[in-house]
C-alpha cells in the first residue's frame, strides 16, 4: 500500500481519528462513506388528506424523492440517502402542522431499521446481538414434533444434545414440550411442565448458554423461569393468553414475539393475506405495545415472523424477500425456517433432507439483518455463517 492509498484507506483515517474527542459523531461517515451515501425507500402509511401536498412538498424541498402514486390511500413512498433522513429529526411543522411529528417518525424508523447491535438483557446477564446471527438450537422434548418427534422424549438424552449443541456452537438453546406443528394436539400445562422440569433444571444449572422455553402458555412460562430460564419463547405472540406478557414482566425475562393468526390446529385453514408484510408488522407493533403495557420493556422483546405459522408458500416466501422491511420495528428479529414444510415443497425433500435448503435461509437472513437463527442443525449453520463473516470481513477491510 503505498501512502497515497494509506491516506485515503478509511481504516488507517479511522485508526487516526480514534484517539480524538468527537471520533464517535461522525466516525461513520468518514469510516463508511458508501453508508452513508446508501439510497434508502421508506413507505409511509396512514398519512392524512390534508397533510398529504405539504408533506410532500416539504420532503420534496429537503431533497427527497417522493412517489405519490397510493396519496388517495394515504401513502408516500420517500427515498433519498441514508444520512439525509436524520435532517428530519428535527423538521420543523412550520406552515404544515403535523409535519414534524411525522418526519420525527420516518426520521426513527429509517434509524432504526439500519440498527445492527442489540444487547439483550436476561435477567442478570445480556446476551449480544450483532452482526453475525446469534444460533439458537431447537430442543424438542416433544412425542409428535415435525422433525425431532420422539427422538428427546428422554430427559437424559435431551440434555445430552443440549450440551452437544452448544459444543458444535449454539449460542442458546430453545426447549419446547409442546408441538406447534400444524394440526398438532394440544398439550395440558400440567404434562408440559412435566416433560420440561427434569431437563431445565440441569440446563440453567449447568449449561454455559441462555436457555429459552417455547411455550403459550403462562403456567408453563412461569415454572419455566423460576426454574432459571431467561427467555420465554410465546409462539402465538400473546395471543393463546395475554398473561405470559405479565409473566416474562415479573421474572424479568426476554421475550420472543412471534406471528400467529389462529391456533396449531386451526393455522392451515387459517387467513389469507393480502400484504403479508404490511399486515405482519402492524400486528407485531400492537404486540410490542402489548408487551410494553404488561412491563417488558421494548428493550427486552426479540420479533419473529412466524414462518411456517399459517403462512403460504408465496407468503412465507414473501415474508423471506422482504424481511429488512420488519427492522424498522427497532428490535432483534428472529428467523425459524429450520426443515420447514415450506422448504420441502420448494426442494421436493424430506423432513430429514432439507439441511442445505435451510442453510440457504440462513445465508439469506443473516445478509438481511437477521439477529437469531432457530434450528436443528447447527454444525451446519456455524458453517454458512463462518464463511459469511469471513467474506464480511474482507469486505469492511477492502
Ligand atoms: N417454529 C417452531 C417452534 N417454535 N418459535 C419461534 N420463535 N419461531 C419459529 O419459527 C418456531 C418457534 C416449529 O418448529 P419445531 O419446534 O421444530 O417443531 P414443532 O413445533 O413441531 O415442535
């Protein structure tokens, strides 16, 4: 390298300026000019009629482009640069009133969809995720699970693949007592506690990673996190029981929101979506809000789109493609494609086979911004994401 590219090297200007006061405010956009300069759409929903013109005229004087093709249902599309949408922090409503507030909001979402950083606070610890997903190995103690039914029913066994998940890289690991498969018998809370409560007691005693348990149901959640679990994984987001929202509030447990329109049973004849995105994320705000009115603070909830869970295909598929739409929520999300049925109908293979199509899942949701992984395979998935990091990194130094 010769000095002319040192100079102009943003690591070696970085390595410089880091012994400086101020480093830090605009250490990213001499560090990371391209980031900077990144073009960004966002799409805004629910404007009102008469603030429709100025907000649009405005955006268009602050040097944003607007497309006003949907006003009549009151949505702009807004693109310009990544660093441009900070100016609307702090936009003034001058002769339009309403419209600083709602440049507030695109000024927030737009931060918060490029927020790469989480630290996830578990009772006493924090767990923190980053650029590189987090994998979260599934452990089903379960007879009728859709892939590992019947394979962890006994205690000794189950704990046994806990430790060797982690061994093969897990960063925390997911206990479930009850099938959510489509169509999957209900279990009593009473039987769920008594498949979980021989093998949580070893795993938060002895396991050197955060345990999760996969549960609707806030009997279950609470034996579960007296017991020493730190997150409370409620598929049906809250809306099985309410109370597993007070629950993870009193144990100060993280919280995994995950998307479901209906029940197990009832998920395959479920609803239809028209915008599987839209409608997602609107439904996973409410249940943030949700959560937030029982006392788990925003800081403490991971979001899932709950693929797989009364989706379609197109839907899943959909979901998939635009996954970084949902980033503008400002929290973690979470990604469980793991052997999925959806995946066989795409490969043609079966509940056994499907490691590489799940592997294509990961890679997808890891360049998206995807902060944990839920699946079975894990030597598999610290493969694809090594590689990934790796390139990552030759792509920050180059
Ligand atoms: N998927 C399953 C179970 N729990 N939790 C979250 N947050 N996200 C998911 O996608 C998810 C989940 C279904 O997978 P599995 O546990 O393997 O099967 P079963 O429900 O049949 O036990």
């Amino acid at each position: 390298m010769n000095d002319a590219d040192r100079l102009h090297n943003p690591r070696v200007i970085a390595g410089t300026l880091a012994g400086f006061e101020g480093f830090q405010r605009f250490s990213s956009s001499v560090v990371d000019p391209v980031r900077s300069l990144l073009p960004v759409a966002v799409e805004v929903e629910h404007v009102a009629q008469e603030l429709l013109q100025p907000t649009k005229e405005r955006l268009a004087v602050l040097g944003f482009f607007v497309d006003d093709r949907d006003a009549e249902r009151g949505r702009l599309r807004v693109a310009g640069p990544l660093d441009r949408f900070a100016l609307l922090e702090s936009a003034e409503s001058d002769q339009a009133p309403g419209f600083g507030p709602l440049a507030a909001a695109i000024a927030r979402a737009v931060e918060r969809r490029f927020t790469d950083e989480f630290d996830l606070p578990l009772r006493g610890r924090s767990l923190r995720c980053g650029r590189r997903p987090l994998i979260m190995g599934v452990l089903n103690l379960t007879p009728d699970s859709f892939s590992d039914g019947g394979l962890y029913e006994d205690p000794h066994t189950a704990i046994e693949r806990a430790f060797t998940m982690v061994e093969e890289g897990a960063d925390l690991i997911d206990v479930g007592a009850e099938s959510t498969r489509p169509g999957a018998r209900p279990v009593p809370a009473a039987e769920e506690i008594k498949r979980l409560t021989p093998v949580l007691r070893v795993l938060t005693d002895r396991l050197p990673v955060p345990v999760s348990v996969d549960t609707m149901k806030p009997e279950v959640a609470d034996r579960c996190l007296e017991m020493g679990v730190s997150i409370l994984n409620d598929v049906s987001g809250m809306e099985f029981d309410r109370r597993t929202a007070d629950v993870a509030a009193r144990h100060g447990a993280a919280l995994v929101i995950n998307h479901m329109r209906g029940t197990p049973r009832t998920m395959l004849s479920g609803p239809r979506y028209e915008d599987p995105v839209a409608e997602i994320t609107r439904t996973l705000r409410d249940r943030v809000e949700i959560a937030r009115q029982a006392g788990v603070p925003e800081s403490r909830v991971v979001l899932d789109p709950g693929i797989g869970f009364g989706k379609r295909v197109e839907d899943n598929l959909d979901l998939l493609a635009k996954i970084e739409e949902l980033r503008s929520l400002g929290r973690p999300l979470l990604l469980g494609c793991s052997r999925k049925s959806f995946l066989g109908e795409l490969t043609g293979r079966s509940v056994s086979d499907r490691a590489f199509a799940t592997a294509a899942t990961t890679a997808h949701a890891a360049l998206r911004g995807v902060k944990m992984v839920r699946v079975h395979d894990i030597k598999e998935t610290v493969e694809v994401l090594g590689v990934l990091e790796a390139i990552d990194e030759r792509l920050r130094l180059a």
